[in-house]
C-alpha cells in the first residue's frame, strides 16, 4: 500500500487495539463513570468511521477486487452509525450501559452490517466478479437460523432464564447466529479457495473469532442479552483486523468458483442441524419453543428453496454440457465430443472423416435453408451407414466424421465407399433434387502412439487427396487411405505454402525485391536462324530448395490470391529489360503468360497501360500468351479482353493449341497474331507421320489466319528440319537455349550471331574455291 495509507492504517489499527481493550475492561469493571463508557462508545465510532474510510479508499484503488473492499466498507459505515446511535441512547439514559434502546441499536446494526461483509467475503474467491450467486445467499439465511435456533434451544434449557424482553433475547441469539455463519465463512473461502497461506484469511479470521469470544462473554455477563461495550470491543477487533488485510501483500491464489457439490453439502448440513435442532425442541415447555420452531421452519424452507434451486443448475448444467457436445443442426456428436471419444479410445479405432462435394453450389443456387436440409439428410446417411458402437460427428460446415471402434481398415473402407455412394443417387431437398459427392479420408490407429487431434488431421488429409484424385485411382476415387508418404508430400505443399506468403512478404513488400526471378527463352526464326523474340518465364529462387519452375509454385500462387502480383512483377520486369535491349540495338519482342485469373481480372487493362506507359515499350514489342482452356474459362470476358488488348497494340499468342479445346470458332473470332504448337506435338512430329500431318495442317491453317506459327519444345535437329519442311515461322527450346537471365541471354545471342556469321564466310569461302577465285579483304 502507498506510505500514508499504510501510516493511517497502522494509526487505525493501533486505535482498534486500544478501543477494544478500553471497552473490554470498561465492561468487565461494571462500574465504570457515564462520560468513560460515552467516551468509549465515541472511540468505537471513530475507528469504525476511520476504517470504513480505508476500505472505501482501498475499493477506488483496486480493480481486481475492489468490490470485496466496497462492501466490507459499507458493513463498516453501517457499524459506525450503530456506535453512533448506541451513544445517543447512552447518553440519553445518563451513561447506563446496556439499555432496551442501546440494545436494539446494536442488534440492528450488526443485522445489518452481517448480510454486507458476507457478500463480501464470498467474493474473496471470485475475484474480477461483481455478482454473487442466490444459492450462497439462500445458504447463509438458512445456516444463520439454524445457528439462532440452536442458541435458543441451549438458552431455554438454562436455569434461571433471563428476564430481559424476549424481542431483546431474540435479537441477542441472531446476532451469535449471525457472527458464526460469519466466521464459517472465513474458515470455509480460506480452506476452499487455498487462502490458507494468505495473511489476510487469518487477520479476518482473528477478528471473526475474537468478536464471536467477546459476544458470548457479553452473553454470559448479561444473561442471555448481548448488545454492551463487549460487543463493541468485538467489532473494534474486526475493523481492526480488516484494516490490516487491506495493507497486506496477499499472497496469490486463483480464483475459485463454488462448486455445486460444496453448495449441496452446505445445504446438507444446514437442513440436519435445523431438523435435529427442532427435535430436541419437543422436549421442552411448548411456551419456550416457538422462536425454536418459528427459526428451525425459516431455515428448513430456505434450504428446501435452495436446493430446487440446485437441482434445476444441476438440470440446466446437464443440458447445457449437452448442447456444448451436440452439433444443433443435424444432432450429431460436434467436434469437441468427438476429440473427447478418441481421447477415451483405448483399442484399435478406425477414424472417417467425410466432406461433401459441390455443397457450395448448393448453397448458392437454392439458399442456405436448402444447405442446412441437405446436411441433415447427410447427418441420416451417416447414421443408417454407421455400424452399432460408431460415433457420427459434425466437424463444422460440409464436413463429418465418423468414429469405428474396433474396426480395422478393410471393414473401415467398406463403411466409407457406403457413405461415399451418396452421390450415387439424387438427394431431395425440398422440391429440388440435387446430386452431390462425398469425399471419404479413413486414419486408423491401434489405441497406442496417435493423440486424438494427430488422428483427426491424419484422416483429414486422407480426405483431402480423395477429393484430389490423388487416392490411387484418379478423380472418381472417393475414399481415401491415410498413407505417410502422401502426408510427406501434403506437408511440404502446406510448408511451401507458408514460404510462398513469406516470400510475398504477406502483401507489405514489393514483388521485386523477393524471391522471384525472370528468366528468357529465346524463340528463333526457322527460315534465317536469327534471334527475333523471347519468352518471360518467372522462377521461384528458394532459400531451401533452390530454383523452382512455375509447375512447382503457379498452383499455389493461384489458390491464394496471389497470381495478379506476381503477373505484374513478369510484365514490369520484362518491360524494364526489353527497353534496355532495344537502348543498346537489340529490338527482342517478349512473351508474358497470362492465368486465368488475370484474363478476368479488370485490373488487367490499366496495368498493361501503364507498364506500356512507363517503361516506354513499343505495343508490338510485347506478347500475351494465353491458352485455350484459359479463354474457354469465361469465353465472353476473354474474348472482350483479349479485344481490348489487341487495340492496344499488344500481340496475342494461343499457347498449348491442341491440347485443349482446339475450337476453330474462337480461332476466327480471337484477335491472335501467333499460334503457339505444344510440345506434346513437336516431341512427335518426327517420328510419328500422323502428328508430323496434325503439325502440317495447323500450320497451313495458321498461315491462312494470318498467324505467326511458333513451335515449342524443340530439342534436336531432326525436329528443327522438319518444322522448316512444314513452313512452321519460329522455333523454340532446349535446342537452341534453356531459359537463362538476361545478362546470359545476351551472351547467348551474341556467341548465336558470331556462329552464324562464320557459317555464311564459311559458306562464301567454299562457293569461291569452287568457282576458282577468291574473297576480297574485308
């Protein structure tokens, strides 16, 4: 605490010490002058004002537990108004201690004050909460009217009962009912809620227990009757012990909420202590135990209150663990029952987890109440195919699961080709009938080694490659058997994923300046040899794998996002470097592949103006080259695109032609300048005469277009000749040269004009030996 809270409090503390023993001596003396025991009472109210001010100063300051002080401050406020009215009466009875008024004053404010500081104390253990719950209260009333009950029952079988009004032996017996429901409090929240070590659960716990002392001294003086300058001192103790809690360094416990077994043993208690108490009662004069009877009945009726209050917790706790393990919509098992069940799993389980196909388009076209039907008609097919003993799960959206204990794979798989068969038949939802899929990945596990979360992503991936088509049997394959080399394979594209973002550097670094490099392969006329374009092709320069070509990478760059960056990155980059060749007298037109994604993209036409814009690159200079089943995608968009680009300037190539759709319509309608003969063509064409007449006609038909015929994957001589047979205009490949960076392109294409230029002297020196003369000196 800060140095003059914790001076005050010492101050109050040591005023608490010395009030007490001057009040406890005032009250054993018996004849102590009226302006001592007015004095006393005064000093009584001061520290209960002051200590009630610390606390209070203590609640403002502190937000973890500043309700626990808030109230305990109050109790405190309550008690100082007591005292204050306790020396009103004394001082209007002329100083005589322990008057019917000095009594009921004293009565009603520790009444009073006992309800505040045990709604504090029971949120000692429930720190950071402003709220307490019913039942604490409801256990309280009722241990504090067995406790008053159990008093009057030893009062009435004293000898030589008091005379005092019965109103003031009633109030005497609830306060002592009241303070040991108090000190069981303390003792309680410190054994419950591990306070034991807390040096505040024993200052409250001395002041709790000594006030409960000094009242029962206080009734044993007046016979039955507490209200004096004992209880007073019992009441300075409990200021000044609460005082020091609020300045000590608690030691820390965390919170504890009451358990319902606790709250029931409590109640428990309570309800055989009121019926043991009421009936000793009949052994005693009718006349003496009504108040008996009257208490015993208050305190078993809130204990019968309390625990129907109980048990409906108990039902709606019940009902809620429930709901928290059930998926709502289909009834199933959800994802945290599931993990529970293979948690307990102790034999040999088989693990299915099931994902519907085209649900999505479901969704879309019918709405979503459509998808909810269509699920729990699925959650149906997946209880009819489950065997008895199964566990059928909903893991969220489209996605099931289905746990088989005791089967082994064989019988795992003809449970999932039972459920994958769903897309056999029509499903009905609603007046629609729609058709969809269902892919099935099965994990297994003989009870030993696999966490119940490692077994899920195993059969998770499993289902993965089933939807793939990678399961063993291509796309029509449904199920799917977890295999660790597939998961070696999954993992590394999931790792590659997650390298991929780095390197994009998650969209806050240029493309430039990461891992992607460009690389140009150069495309040469067939007729002279000379080199007259070149194809941009990006490669990912990984720190960990080295360089990778576009098929290790595109896929994954297309599936986040990241295609129009990167597409960006080619054409700024392959711009920059064409302007820099042309600088230096080498006029190379360049190919840029376009994806799909950025043939639709409408972003596509400024960025093309733009990079045209700013690197000062002639129109024709540049190619797009974009396949069939690229424009076949969305073949209205293409078509308007590729419109748009052709008047710009920009060149147009149909990459891969003949592998795709190879429809003539859009040959007739497409803007193109070039037709680009796959590979999968040229690697035939030499050996095989039906491909080498395929080759022939798309050139003709090429030619007859008014299109420039380039073949790539040229890789050796004989190929070259017979493309130049065929009047095929350019050639690209290994033949002539992998894809290198520029400065290497550069040094190619030069040692390439050096070769030529020494093929024709060649040439002009043997036609002149033949012809008997000689060359001129150059």
């Amino acid at each position: 605490a800060p140095r003059p809270t914790a001076v005050a409090a010492a101050v109050v503390a040591g005023l608490a010490v010395v009030s007490t023993v001057l009040l406890t001596l005032g009250a054993s003396s018996g004849a102590a002058a009226p302006a001592t025991t007015a004095a006393a009472a005064a000093g009584q109210g001061l520290v209960l004002a002051g200590a009630a001010v610390l606390l209070h100063r203590r609640a403002g300051g502190s937000q973890a537990d500043g309700a626990l002080w808030a109230w305990l401050a109050r109790a405190l406020g309550v008690l100082a108004l007591g005292a204050l009215g306790k020396l009103v009466a004394r001082l209007a009875a002329g100083g005589v201690v322990a008057t019917p008024p000095e009594l009921l004053v004293s009565g009603v404010a520790t009444l009073v004050a006992v309800p505040l500081l045990y709604r504090g104390l029971i949120l000692w253990n429930r720190v950071g909460s402003s709220t307490s719950d019913p039942k604490d209260w409801l256990n309280g009333v009722s241990a504090a009217l067995t406790f008053a009950a159990l008093l009057d029952l030893l009062v009435a079988w004293r000898q030589g009962a008091s005379a005092w009004p019965w109103w003031s032996s009633q109030l005497s017996v609830l306060q002592l009912g009241a303070l040991l429901l108090l000190f069981g409090t303390v003792l309680t929240i410190a054994v419950l809620s591990d306070l034991l070590r807390n040096p505040r659960a024993w200052a409250a716990g001395a002041g709790t227990l000594g006030l409960v002392a000094l009242l029962l001294v206080d009734l044993a003086v007046h016979r039955g009757v507490a209200g004096g300058d004992l209880l007073g001192a019992g009441w300075t103790l409990v200021a000044g012990g609460l005082v020091v809690c609020a300045v000590l360094r608690a030691h820390p416990a965390l919170p504890q909420t009451a358990r319902t077994q606790d709250l029931a043993v409590g109640s428990l208690v309570v309800l055989l202590g009121a019926v043991a108490t009421l009936a000793l009662s009949t052994r005693l004069p009718p006349a003496d135990t009504a108040p008996i009877a009257v208490l015993c009945v208050l305190a078993v009726v809130g204990t019968a209150v309390n625990a129907m209050r109980l048990v409906g917790g108990l039902t709606q706790l019940a009902r809620t663990r429930q709901e928290a393990r059930t998926d709502e919509l289909t009834q199933l098992a959800n994802r945290r029952s599931l993990l529970a069940a293979l948690e307990a799993a102790v034999t040999r389980v088989a693990l299915l987890v099931v994902d519907l196909d085209r649900f999505k388009e479901v969704n879309d076209r019918f709405g979503h109440a459509a998808g909810d039907e269509l699920l729990r008609w699925c959650a149906r097919v997946l209880l009819d195919a489950a065997p008895a003993g199964a566990t059928a799960a909903r893991l969220g959206g489209d996605e099931f699961a289905l746990l088989l204990p005791g089967a082994d794979l064989g019988s795992a798989v003809l449970v999932a080709r039972r459920v994958a068969s769903i897309g056999d038949h029509p499903v009905p939802v609603g007046v629609h009938r729609v058709r969809v899929g269902a892919s099935v990945g099965i994990a297994t596990s003989d009870g030993t080694g696999v966490a119940a979360a490692e077994l899920l992503r195993q059969a998770d991936t499993a289902m993965y490659l089933a939807k793939g088509g990678a399961a063993g049997g291509g796309p029509e394959v449904r199920v799917g058997v977890y295999d660790d080399e597939a998961d070696r394979h999954a993992r590394e594209r999931a790792l590659l994923a997650q390298e991929l973002e780095d390197a994009l550097g998650a969209g806050r670094t240029p493309l430039a300046a990461t891992q992607f490099v460009v690389r140009y392969q150069p495309q040469l006329s067939i007729r002279t040899g000379a080199v007259v374009g070149a194809e941009a092709l990006v490669r990912w320069q990984h720190p960990r794998l080295g360089l990778l070509a576009p098929d290790g990478f595109l896929g994954l760059l297309e599936e986040r996002g990241h295609m129009a960056a990167l597409t960006e990155h080619v054409l700024r980059t392959s711009a920059a470097q064409s302007q820099r060749w042309r600088a230096e007298g080498r006029a190379v037109r360049l190919s840029v592949n376009l994806s799909t994604s950025c043939l639709t993209d409408p972003d596509l036409l400024p960025l093309l103006e733009a990079v045209l814009q700013e690197s000062g690159m002639l129109p024709g200079d540049l190619v797009l080259e974009v396949t069939e089943t690229t424009l076949m995608e969305d073949p209205v968009v293409a078509l308007r695109t590729c419109e748009r680009i052709a008047a710009l300037g920009i060149g147009l190539s149909i990459d891969d032609y003949g592998t795709g759709y190879s429809s003539l319509a859009y040959l007739g309608d497409l803007p193109a300048t070039e037709l680009k003969l796959d590979r999968a063509f040229t690697d035939r064409a030499a050996a095989e005469p039906r491909i080498a007449a395929i080759v022939a006609g798309t050139v003709t038909l090429g030619h007859a277009l008014g299109l420039r015929v380039v073949a790539e994957g040229v890789e050796d001589e004989v190929t070259l000749e017979l493309l130049r047979g065929l009047g095929c205009d350019e050639s690209q490949g290994f033949l002539h040269c992998r894809a290198v960076d520029a400065r290497e392109f550069v040094r190619w294409a030069d040692a390439q004009v050096r070769a030529d230029a020494q093929v024709r002297v060649g040439a002009l020196q043997g036609a002149g030996r033949a012809g008997g003369g000689s060359l001129p000196e150059q």
